[in-house]
C-alpha cells in the first residue's frame, strides 16, 4: 500500500488525483454549450490510473475531448468502441499516457473518464465539451442542470449487467472543489436566472439585458447538482436556428450540409382548449424502494421523496374528472395495486384510494419497474377511456433499454408520463419513457414542490391526444431535406417541440423556408405554420449539426434494442459512421487520445484510483470496484456494496457508512441486522428479503399485503401543509362540506363559519364557496395546483343551480378578509 499523507483523499484514506472541476456554460436561447476542465495531480510516488464514473444528461451530445500535459495538447479521436479501449490499453502497456471517454454500454447519462499512466509528480487538465437543449417548466423557465450525483442503479436479478460500477461517498466527503461561470445570451430579454445553489448576483452585460453572467459563490465543493432555471420574456416563441456546414465536410454528409432546429410550440384553437376532457383512464405508479426513503434535497430541509409523491397522489386524486377510471400500482422488488383493475373514479373508490395512499411507506425493496409495467400492459383497455400512465420513481435502475423498449411497445394503447424524483434519478430512464410514450417528463430536485409540475402533466394528459401528425417542408428549387428527428408522435398546448433536418442544395440569402404542422385535435384538422430565413445564423459553431447528429444517432440506437440486443450490423455501422463523421459519442464509439511522447514501459499494474462521486442515498461502500473489464489490467473479483432498507443502528469499525439525511432519520444497521442470505446482484447493490409472495400471483394486493398501521405516517405529520389539508377535505364530486376540519384549515371556528352563512345558501354551497375564496385570496401564487380542482368545484356549482352565490363570495370574502369577485369563478 501506498502512504500517502498530502492531496485529496477517499474515506478509505486512498489519495484522489482529481482536485479540481471547472465548468463553463454558454446557453443561447435554448441550447448551452458546456465546456468541463478536469484537473488531475498524482501525488503518489507510484504512476497511477484515475478512473471517474459521472453522471450527464442523456440529451447531452459530447463533442469534445482533450488533455494537456504539461505544454503538450492531446485531442481525442472519435473510434468504436472497442478499438478505442484496446488502444488505451496497449498505450498503458508501452509506457505512454492515454485519455479514454467512454459512455455505459447500458445507459447514455453514465460516462467513465480515465486517464492513463500519470507519472509521480505529473499533472493532467482534461477538457470536456458538449452540448445539450433546455428543457421548458412548468412556469415557462428553462431548466439547465450539471448533474453531480450519481446513485448505484439496481440491477433487477436475471438482467444484463450494466459495464460501469459507481465510487460513491456521502455528499460531505466528496473531495474536489467546482468553479462555476454560465453565460446567458438571447434574442429576447433574460428576466432573471434563479439556481439551486449559492450563486452570486446575476450581471447584466447588455443594455438591453439580452445578455448576462452568473457565476457560483466560491467555495462550492461538487457534491450536488447544480441547476440553473433562466427565464426569458416571451419563451413561447416558434424559431428556427439555420447553420451552415463545416468547410473541411464533404458535400451531401451531415456535417458538409446546412442543419436546421425548428422549435415549434403548437396552438391549440382556444374553444378545444377550454373545456376539461372528463374521459381517460388514470394509472399512477409509484416507486416505493428504499431510496424513497431519502430527503428531496441537499440541505435536507424538504420532506422525504416518499411523503412528498404522497401528497402528490393526493392532489392528482383529488383533480381528477367525474366519470373516469383510475388505479394506482406501487412497486419495489415486488409490487401492490389498489384494485384488481382500473375502477370508476367516484366518492367511494376515492377515498378507498386515499386510504391506502396515507399507508405506503418505501419499504418494497430494490427498483423493478418491469412486472408492475408488465401487468398494467397485460389489462385490457377501457372503451372510450384513453389510458395515461403517470409513473413517479428515482431513476435508480440498471435495465433501462429494456423498460424503454416495453413503452415503446405499448405506446399505441397509451400516453406515459414520467417524474424523476431527487438528485441521481436517471434522466435515460426518464426522458426515455416519455419520450417511447409518447407523454412528458418532469424532473424534481432540491427544494421544488412536485404538486405543479405533475398538475402540469396532469393538463397534458386531459388535453386531447393529438392524432394524425404530419409535418410538410416547403423550400425553394434545388434544395431538398432530410429530417433526422424521429417523427412527431405527440403535441401539447404549451409545451416545445423539436425538430432537426439536413438542407441539401444550394439557397440564396433572401430566401425563406416554411414548415406546416398538421394534425387531428378532437376531430378537428388543424396547422400550425412557421415560416423562417434560410441565411446561416452567425456564432453557433456546429451546435446545431451537433444535436442533430445526437439525436439521430439516439434514434437508430432505440431501434437496434428493439430485438433485446440483437444489434443489427448495418445500423451499427451507420451509428459508428455518423458518431466518427460528427465527432459526437455513441453507445458504441469512445473518444481516445494517446500522449505517443511520453513514458517508458511501467514495471507491474498501475496504481488504480477510482474518482467518487456523490451518492444521495444511504448505502454503504465496501470497495471500489473495475467499471469494465480490461486485458491483464484487473484481475481480482468484483466486489458488492450493500443496501439495506430496514431499520439499522449506526456501524462501527473500519468501514464508513454514510450519513443520514434528515429525511432518512432511520439509523443504519448492524451487519448481522440482515441476517438472512442476501444475493449479489449487478451494478453493485443488494436488496433486502422481501415479504413472501403468494405462489402464482403476478402482484400483491393491498389486503394480503397491507402497510400496518404503526409504520403508517401520522396523519398530522402527512397533513402539515394547509393548502393539502383543504385539497383532502374536497368531495370527488368537486364541493366541500361544513365541517370543523374546513374552519380550522381557514383559520376560524365552526362558529364563525355557520354565523357568516348566508341564509339562503345551502351548507355544501356555503363551504364550497368558502374553500375557493381561500383559495383565490390566501393561495394564489399556488393556482397551478389547485386550478384543476377549482374547475371541478365550479363545475359542481353550476350542476347545482344553486342561489345565494353573490351572498356567499361577499361574506366569504369578510370572513377571510379578502377582496375576491364572483365573476373570477366564471359562475
């Protein structure tokens, strides 16, 4: 064993050779450009091998990969993949330092960077460079996030290995420092830029505010994702970027051609769009692992992820429409559903629902996600009820091509919605079932509130499904188009869509081209137009031949899984063509850079040092372990970590658990607290015995399996917030009734509440009108919450006929002490 008593160190007390991570961000409009520098120091007295695992978003398109050693600059090729690796080793082996990029066999948000044969004393500055699109809110801002934490994905037992192992720590112990700049430029004006961390005050550097810095508060170690939500006046904007073909590219290649990236955001006709559908069938599933169990942020200071989807069930349930059909599935290493098939939506099933809902504790075990999506499949839709599947998990799976492949398999029967929940969740997994389901995804980190993103999901799937989608080019004489975006499978009021193509053929300046978008809503024919200059924009580098290389290869990889891996031979080559031409990675291409100057062969194996990054959950690191296997490189077996979801008291000893989070308050066991066997799976976790399961059932219902009542969380505990404790007391019907519950929630006594009641208003109508004025009055900056559920309440008050209501909304509005007027409740 080395000694080494300077530099960075793990937990295990190994030295760390990364020290610093530096990152540059340039978004313009809607797309940043990311540029990483890694600074890499041995300062062991051995040559060593720095092997860092590190989570990225799986729509990012990595375009660039360098490294400078000493005064000599390194630039990394683009080769498959396993030429690629082969050349790394046979550099290590003669002596000469080598750099390898290379993306997980399994998932495309997992990458392993390692770089080769660093001689005592040398440093390494490693460039990465990609570039990636903005993601539209809820609230019409842009989402950027350079994710730090990578969680274990669990490998369900049976299912190919995924080829990358994660070096976790617990986010106090993650060692190298981040230095953070991003440059916001855009044609319209920057309102203003909020993040999840530290930041210093946003710097304008335009007049007209079209341009600006921020940077992050000095000393911010990388131990958690850093997100950047940037706010445009008059985001919702079609626009079309145009950019000319590299020089040194042959004519008629991607790379030679104009490419072109439309943004198009649809408009639905306003008449379609102001009635709610009261039709579908809603299936909610919920990851209910034992990684649910941990906090929604770094500070610790939001709820558990399980409470939270808790109380997110309980507004969705709530906001549902009269006259639908719902069911929700909750799954672990096993899974549960409510009712043995989706059932009327109604007071009774409701509350039934509800009930359950307050029980479900994270306490199924590991993530399979495959037998719960399986059964829902294997159930028989609905006439007349389109079927829209909202699944809420953290992202923690080691089988993502295969889940994905099952959507895509089903998304003629159904619409899939997808929510990745705390920092580390999969954004392969999750942006893949959406995308296969033709629905919407939605990430929720650090501090957000889950309820206005899923409610936003939630007016997506009641608008109605788009059909017959077609899009149209029309272009001047001599040129042509080939699109290579997959083809326009769903539309959504208010939400962006893609599109990018190659132009071939010659263009003068002047001219125009026009893109029309057709397709069927509820019946109607409908076009959206988008008419756009062909000049070439100025300053985006390739960008946009980037993403659009991206995003073609990311479809022809979907479609060689189809066939559970069978990998067709002339898709491979395309896909290794187009990522070499591009210079844009694949899952079966790397980047390679061989320093041929340096070193002499090294006596004996290298020093490995495997980089950590931050885990958000509890677990327990035993060793490092070889994210791939290499000739002669690594020959000792692959040791496991373990995972343990039960009740466990604090471990002592030479192996470091990690620290608990607030939200995780349970403490970690004793070893012999997982007494039974436990076997070892892939991707390096282990899950704890489940309950027994009844032979020959494809799930568990909640009666033989139900949550006892001494784990249930406290109803006080699961009701804190008032806004939810009103949401609760609504009827499936859409009216409240007059009870002490509602006057404590609006802060009076049941008294004052049956004073101020109009003599000629009924009690549900003088309580209804109540809870809306509290809503409007005290809770307005929360309406895309609760607007649903108010649609329904004044829905059941125009059923009503009611008289008194003018009465009603003024003395409401004394009671509360709020100004409210009727006509806002459209009644």
């Amino acid at each position: 064993m080395v000694n080494c008593c300077c530099g960075l160190m793990t937990p295990q007390k190994q030295p760390v050779p990364l020290q610093s991570v530096e990152v540059q961000v340039d978004v313009k409009d809607h797309v940043a450009t990311v540029v990483s520098t890694l600074l890499y120091q041995n300062k062991e007295e051995k040559p060593i091998e720095a092997v860092f695992v590190f989570p990225m978003s799986s729509e990012a398109a990595v375009c660039h990969f360098s490294a400078k050693v000493g005064q000599t600059l390194i630039v990394a090729e683009v080769k498959e993949k396993k030429q690629a690796r082969e050349e790394y080793d046979d550099a290590l082996s003669s002596g000469q330092q080598a750099f390898l990029l290379e993306e997980s066999d399994q998932s495309p948000d997992i990458f392993s960077m390692s770089v080769g044969s660093l001689p005592p004393g040398e440093s390494a500055s490693i460039r990465l460079e990609y570039v990636t699109e903005l993601d539209v809110q809820a609230d019409e801002a842009l989402r950027f996030c350079l994710p730090a934490v990578l969680n274990p994905r669990y490998q369900p037992a049976g299912t190919e290995s995924s080829s990358v192992t994660v070096t976790s720590v617990p986010s106090s112990l993650v060692p190298y420092d981040l230095t953070f700049l991003a440059r916001v430029q855009s044609a319209r004006p920057i309102s203003k830029v909020e993040s999840s961390c530290t930041m210093d005050p946003l710097e304008f550097l335009s007049q007209d505010q079209t341009t600006a810095s921020v940077k992050l508060a000095a000393g911010h170690k990388f131990d958690r994702d850093v997100e950047l939500l940037i706010y445009y006046k008059d985001t919702h904007e079609p626009s079309a970027v145009v950019e000319a073909g590299q020089a040194s590219a042959e004519a008629g290649t991607l790379m030679g051609d104009t490419a072109v990236m439309l943004s198009l955001y649809p408009e639905f006709p306003k008449d379609v769009m102001s009635s709610v559908s009261s039709s579908g069938e809603f299936v909610f599933l919920l990851d209910r692992s034992g990684s649910m169990d941990c906090s929604m942020d770094h500070g610790n200071q939001s709820g558990g992820r399980i409470a939270s989807a808790r109380n997110t069930l309980l507004l969705l349930l709530k906001s549902l429409p009269m006259g639908c059909f719902f069911n929700i599935y909750s799954f672990g290493s096993t899974f549960e559903q409510i009712f043995p098939e989706s059932v009327e939506y109604k007071q009774e099933t409701m509350e039934q629902a509800l009930k359950e809902v307050e029980k479900m504790q994270a306490n199924l075990g590991g993530t399979e996600i495959l037998a719960p999506l399986k059964r829902i499949y294997s159930q028989s839709c609905i006439p007349n009820q389109p079927r829209q599947l909202f699944v809420f998990t953290d992202g923690e799976v080691g089988n993502t091509k295969e889940v994905k492949n099952l959507v895509k398999s089903n998304s003629a029967s159904h619409r899939c919605f997808s929510f990745g929940i705390g920092e580390g969740a999969s954004t392969a997994l999750i942006n893949g079932l959406a995308k296969e389901g033709g629905g919407h995804a939605q990430f929720i980190t650090g501090s957000d509130r889950m309820q206005p993103k899923v409610i936003q999901s939630l007016r997506f799937a009641m608008q109605p499904a788009v059909v017959d989608i077609s899009v149209k080019w029309d272009l001047p004489k001599g040129m042509s188009v080939t699109v290579l975006s997959p083809p326009l499978t769903s539309i959504f009021q208010g939400q962006r869509s893609l599109l990018y193509a190659q132009l071939t053929g010659q263009n003068k300046e002047a001219a125009e081209g026009c893109v029309t978008v057709k397709y069927s809503l509820a019946g109607r024919p409908t076009e959206n137009k988008l008419n756009f200059s062909l000049k070439p924009t100025e300053d985006t580098g390739l960008t946009v031949h980037r993403l659009a290389a991206r995003s073609l290869i990311r479809s022809l990889e979907q479609e060689q899984g189809d066939d559970r891996g069978q990998i067709d031979d002339s898709k491979k080559k395309k896909i290794i063509d187009l990522s070499v031409q591009s210079g844009v990675s694949s899952s079966f291409t790397a980047f390679i850079a061989v320093n041929k100057t340096s070193g002499e062969a090294v006596q004996g194996p290298l020093l490995r040092r495997d980089v950590p990054v931050r885990c958000s959950m509890s677990r327990i690191t035993l060793i490092t372990t070889c994210s791939r296997p290499r000739r002669a490189a690594c020959s000792m077996p692959v040791p496991q970590m373990a995972y343990c979801s039960m009740p466990m008291p604090r471990m002592a000893g030479a192996i470091m658990p990690m620290p608990q989070r607030s939200a995780c308050s349970m403490p970690m066991p004793q070893r012999s607290a997982c007494s039974m066997p436990m076997p070892q799976m892939a991707g390096g976790i282990m899950p704890m015995p489940q309950r027994s399961a009844v032979e020959g059932k494809g799930y568990h219902s909640f009666a033989e399996n139900m949550v006892s009542a001494e784990c249930a969380l406290p109803k006080s505990e699961a009701r804190r917030d008032p806004l939810l404790e009103l949401v609760s007391l609504q009827k499936a019907s859409g009216c409240w009734e007059l009870e002490s519950a509602l006057a404590k929630v609006v802060g009076k006594t049941s008294k004052d509440l049956e004073d101020k009641q109009p003599s000629v208003a009924k009690k549900e109508v003088w309580a209804t009108i109540l809870a809306l004025v509290w809503l409007h009055g005290l809770k307005a900056e929360a309406k895309d919450e609760w607007e649903l559920l108010v649609m329904k309440a004044v829905t059941w008050l125009q059923s009503q006929s009611a008289s008194g209501l003018a009465e009603c909304v003024e003395a409401a509005n004394s009671l509360l002490g709020c100004s409210v007027q009727k006509n806002t409740f459209g009644i």
